[in-house]
C-alpha cells in the first residue's frame, strides 16, 4: 500500500483560485506576448501592485479592472502568486 502521507493535497485548493489565475496570465500574454515576462519583474513592482489591488478590492469587493474585466481579487490572487514563486526558494516548479 502506497502511503500519502505529508503529501499535500492540491483537490484541497478551490478549483477557482487555479481558474482565476490563469485566466489573469492569458490576459497578461496577450498583452505583454510572453508567458514569462513576470519573472523579469522586480519582486517591489508586483507588491505594489498586489497592495493597489488589494485596496481597490476592500474599496469595492465586486469591481473589476477596466482593462481586462476581470475581478481586481483575480489579478490580487495572481500577483500574490507572482510574489510567492518569486521568494520560494526550496523549489525549481513553475
């Protein structure tokens, strides 16, 4: 028998958060045209960026950016994304 423990279980993670992520990156790589051009900025601009949204968000919970019309909360949970990719050390995953 396989044993599962101290694996983390991704189906504990709403389906939703994975959704709205990627939906903010293929908005992203239309605008920008590459997938990866996140990584080359400085860990600051996406803090800015997430404390913005994440403002907007306490402001007016049900807004959505002009720009894309996605949720502000989307383009928070990916920036916060960024941010934890960006400082994790321990792992080369995408």
């Amino acid at each position: 028998m396989k044993s599962d423990n101290g694996k983390p279980k991704p189906t504990l993670c709403p389906a939703k958060i994975i959704t709205a992520v990627a939906r903010i990156r293929e908005c992203r790589i239309k605008k920008y045209g590459d997938s990866d051009s996140w990584k080359d900025v400085e860990p600051q601009r996406h803090m800015d960026t997430a404390s913005g949204r994440f403002v907007v968000y306490i402001k007016d919970p049900l807004g959505v950016d002009e720009e894309s019309g996605l949720p502000h909360l989307w383009h928070l949970v990916c920036n916060t994304a960024f941010l934890y990719k960006l400082e994790d050390r321990s792992s080369n995953d995408s």
